[in-house]
C-alpha cells in the first residue's frame, strides 16, 4: 500500500450535480486499486448521503462529508463569487488545502470564480501575477504540459515567460524530465513571426540568466508532435488549441465509426473493437481520460475539472490530484521563480549601461 | 466533358521544386477524369521541359510552359518580393488571372510574398483591408469555412466582420448553402468572454443591416463538429486551430497504426487496411487531402498551397482552382461587401444621434 494521500472535492461543482464526484471517487478507486486514498467532499450532505450510501463500503469508507449550505453558480462573476463564496463548497474545499488537510483540491465549478476564491485563499507564489491553467497533453512521444489553456485571455510577456517557469517546473516535478525544452507556440510562417508579446516573451526567455532550455517557436501541429516538452501560449490561443484538437480528434472518432460500419458487418465491426489494441485506442480517442487542468501559481495544488464531465472523467481529475501529491511541483516552482527574480534584478540592474 | 478550365500556376514556389507542381497536374488529371483543364506553367523552361517531357501524352497536352528567369524566394520579405518579384513565376501567374486568361492561380510559394505581391497586380476589392485566407475544414456535418487562417496576425473588430462577409459568401457560392450560419471564434468559459476585439467584432456582426446569419460565438471543438458554417477568427489564432488539428489528427493515426499492430498480425492489419471503408479513412486522414487556402478579398481567385506539400497535396490545391472555377464566389463577396458598406452608411448616420 501507498502512502494516504487525501484529496478535497468540491461536490457541487459540475453540471450533473453531486453525482458527478461520487461517481467519480468510485471510479478512481477502481482505476488505482493499490492506492489509499481518502476524499473530503464538500458540499450538501442532504444530496450527497443518499448517493454516498449507494456505493459499496470501500467507496463509503474513503469518503468523508463535509457540509456546506451554500456553492458558487456557474452564472456568478468572480468578484461576486469572491465576496459571497465564504462557506460555499468551493471555499472550504480551498480552506482543506490551505490548512494542510488534503494535499489537493478537485473542482468543476465556475473556472473564473475558482480562480478568483483560490487566490484569496492560497494566495499566488511570490512573482506570479495571475494562475495558468496547464493541460499534460498526450503527444507521440509521451506529454507535452501546455499552458495557459484558458485562464488569461490577454497576456503580456512577462506573464508569458512566467507561464514558462511554472510549465517548465511542472514538468519537471511531474513527467520526470531533468530538463524540459520549452517552445513558444507562434503562426509558422516565415514573413508573419507572430505579434510583438509573443516576440518579447522570447526575448525575455532566451535571456541567460533564466537558463530554461528554449527551443524556439512551436506550431500547432508541433503540440501533438511533442516537439517540445512544454508549450506557452496565452489563454485565448490555448484554449481555442486544446478545444480545437478534441474537435478533430472526435470528428477522426466519428470517421472510424463510420469506416467500421461501412466496411463490415457491424457483428465483425464489434469484435474488432473489442480486441486489446483497440479498446486502448478507444480509451486514448476518449476525452474523459485527458479531463483535468492544474492551476498553477498557488500555494496549493488545485485541479479544474470540466464542468460537463461524467463520473469518469471526473475521476481522470480526482487521479491527477493523486498523482501530483507525492510531486515537488510547489517547490520546483518556487526555485524557478527565484531564479525568474534573480533575471529580473539583472535585467534592472543591466539597463541604465544601455 | 464539362467546360474547359483554365489554371494558372507558379511552378517555382514549392519547398522540392516544380516537380511538384507537374506531379500535381498528373495527380488532378487523374482525379477528375471528365474535367477539361489546362495549365499555364509560370516558370523555368531549363527545368521543367523535362519533367514534362517524362509525363504521358494526356500530361503534356494539358500544360503550356510559360517562361520566366526568376523566382519570389522562401526568404523574401514580402516589401521586397513586391519590389523585385516583376516578372517572377509568382508575378506572371497572377498576370495569368488579371488578364482572364485564367479562372485562378495556385502557388506553393512564400505566403507573405503572394499577398502582397496579389494585392499589387490584382488589387483588393472596394471595402477591403487585407485579404483573409480561407480553409475549406472538414467537419461531421460537411465543410466548415474558417478565416483567417495565417494572412494577419493581428486584427481588427472590423477586419473581423469583413472575414465574416467574405467567409459567408465563399461558403454560399462554394458548398450551396442559401443562408450560411456565422460563428466567431472564441473561448468558452462563461467569465471569460475573450478580448476586447471579438466582443466588438461580435456587436457589429449583429447589427442588423449586415443581413448575417450570426450564430454567437464558438469555441474550438464546435469547428469539427460543424457548428456553424463559417467561423471567423484572427489570423494568430486560426493558424494556431488548423495546425493544432493537424496535429491531433496526425496524434490519432500513429495512435491507430500502433493499436492495429499491437492487436493482430502485421498482414492482418495491412488486408483490413485494404478494406474501402477504411482506404476512405486513410484519405480523410492524409493531410494532403485538404492542402490549399483560399485568398479572399482580391479581384480574382489565388490558391496557396503548402509550401512542403507533394504532388498529391499540390493537386489538391489545383483541384479547389478548377471546383471554384465555376462559382459566384467573387461576386457574391462583392455583393456582401456592398452590404457592409451600406452598414457603415447607416452606422455613420446613426452615431450623432447618440
């Protein structure tokens, strides 16, 4: 047996309801049977007792319930999610991080307002201004961690190659590489290198003092390529990517299908896809099986499910969390931002000689 | 035998040379054989007789060599390749089409180069900044226009809506449909309702002079899936989405190489790959079958081909020349543009009042 590892659920998050994380749980217990793992799940005891006492007594027992009268809607901005969020399910799932309870937090709520009520609770790392949401996307050669896939949608430089310290540690600490290539996604033509931010932030990344391993410029074919190990681009550009390649590869899903039925009986179609190979393709071509962005940024590790998500995919979310506890991220991150601060004191100091 | 298409092609823009462009017409005349066509071959003589001269009779009596002593170059800035491209293959294939000796021209070559080098000789139409290049996206449902797809990086709230004029009367005239949905293409997350620029261009796209089927906004997976018929976007992030999803699809195929391995033998897998359903597969999934962006706003119809494509991909591009031929597009863009100019007008008369 592992060691404990506990995480903090905020149950009233997605769309479906509270049965999206209870679900969820029994899943993840299912997909990691040599893992203890225990789950505090925040939320309306009246709605979550009944489901809870449905589950086998191993799901039951590594459930604990904690009551909230309140949650954030998805409809809410995050300054009001902010000043009336205090005792909501979201907050006090925050509150178990920040108080060392559980070594991470799941949600599938309100991404601006789960943004928002972590910084008032964990507070940022010294010298990161606003979270990143960092996406481990499956590559031919393994994960490459892109971010921001939705938090920020204008970015300056500077943010961007703050994004770059964090990937760059995130990867580190959690894929095992000792040192990740980070590559700046940009448009491919020769004659169009991209606006002026996307210029900058190369400029500033390429500076020796940060010693990150910049590739260079990536394109988007480039992501599931794993050219790099890291890719930073803003918010708008990230998620347009993220969303646009779990488009195409659903529209490929479709196409198979179709190719299956077309070309043989559908009995023989069946069987085929019953054969091993297969079954993990279906399981690759399945976005519930890559559901899950990390915020980083925080003290604090927390992990934003998609809101329309099923038990499944809800446990995908609930598996990171679990995989990430052991990780030094949070502290590879803040060795990385110090040697960001150290570049920016020499930057500081270089300038007056120009 | 349909009526007689004329193309005009600048055989000296393709990264491995105009072998690609004479493999092109070989490709497309084999592709469409009850299409009359003819090609006008802008480019060295020295090099391309013989390649020519290697091809069958039905080849050779398609293409009519057109000499010229130089070429825009990969590395050309596009102010320069305007100054120095006078007589280039790129220059005098556009001639081609300015003269109306030919219905369009398809280039492999420098994209930023072709722009520039198209608004000189061909001109913009009345009302339009930039040209936008449009991709012709494969969907569940059909085609999807998207635009830009690489032409401007950075855009306007206006150039945004002349996209959306231009996009809507390319699909109208290319795939028939009578009153095409409009999406603009934004990030999902209900907080985050992207930048200043797609708000903006979100409200002029509605006003209802514009006489658009305006959908609202989109987000990345809603392309594949066909949820409008145009999507309109910048050209940062457009570029970004049509090589993201090139990416993701190239992801998809090694995946299913791989499982179709794994799971029965090599011959096996090689007979089921002979089958139709999934030779159709193999085709939808070749990134050469969808090779070809569109030039819109100009007077007169330019193709850009990738520039590392091969003879399959290039004749792909041939092939949207010779499908446009036929078409409206340039007028049914010219009777959109009136419309949004008249949209103007009444914006103009409007605005003191306020």
């Amino acid at each position: 047996m592992t060691q404990l590892v506990t995480i903090s659920v905020d149950a009233m998050g997605a769309d479906d309801g509270p049965v999206i994380a209870i679900d969820g749980v029994e899943a993840i217990l299912a997909r990691k049977p040599g893992q203890a793992m225990r789950f505090l799940m925040h939320g309306d005891e009246a709605q979550l007792a009944p489901l809870i006492a449905a589950k086998s007594e191993a799901v039951r027992n590594t459930i604990e319930i904690r009551h909230t009268d309140s949650e954030v809607r998805m409809t809410d901005k995050p300054s009001e999610a902010v000043r009336r969020s205090r005792g909501s399910s979201m907050w006090n799932a925050l509150i178990s991080v920040k108080e060392g309870e559980a070594a991470a937090v799941v949600s599938a709520g309100n991404t601006g307002a789960l943004m928002a009520i972590s910084k008032v609770v964990l507070r940022m790392k010294k010298g990161v201004h606003r979270p990143a949401i960092a996406a481990s996307w499956p590559t031919v050669k393994g994960h490459t961690v892109v971010l921001d896939v939705g938090a920020n949608v204008e970015c300056s430089a500077s943010q961007l190659v703050e994004f770059a310290i964090m990937g760059e540690a995130y990867h580190r600490a959690v894929h095992g590489s000792s040192n990740p290539t980070v590559g700046l996604l940009n448009v491919g033509q020769e004659e169009l290198k991209g606006n002026d931010t996307v210029r900058e932030a190369a400029r500033l990344i390429q500076d020796a003092h940060l010693k990150l391993n910049y590739y260079g410029f990536v394109e988007g074919d480039d992501i599931s390529m794993g050219q790099t190990d890291v890719v930073v681009t803003d918010g708008f550009s990230g998620n347009i990517a993220l969303k646009t390649a779990e488009g195409a590869v659903k529209l490929v899903a479709a196409w198979m299908r179709e190719s299956f039925t077309s070309s043989m009986s559908a009995k023989a179609g069946a069987a085929l896809l019953s054969i091993n190979g297969l079954k993990q393709l279906r399981t690759r071509l399945d976005p519930r099986s890559i559901n899950g962005g990390v915020l980083l940024g925080l003290n604090g590790m927390v992990i934003k499910s998609h809101g329309g998500t099923d038990g499944e995919g809800f446990a995908t979310a609930l598996g990171i969390g679990v995989d990430l506890a052991p990780s030094h991220f949070l502290s590879e991150i803040e060795g990385n931002l110090a040697r960001l601060a150290d570049a920016n004191d020499a930057e500081m100091a270089k300038e007056p000689a120009e």
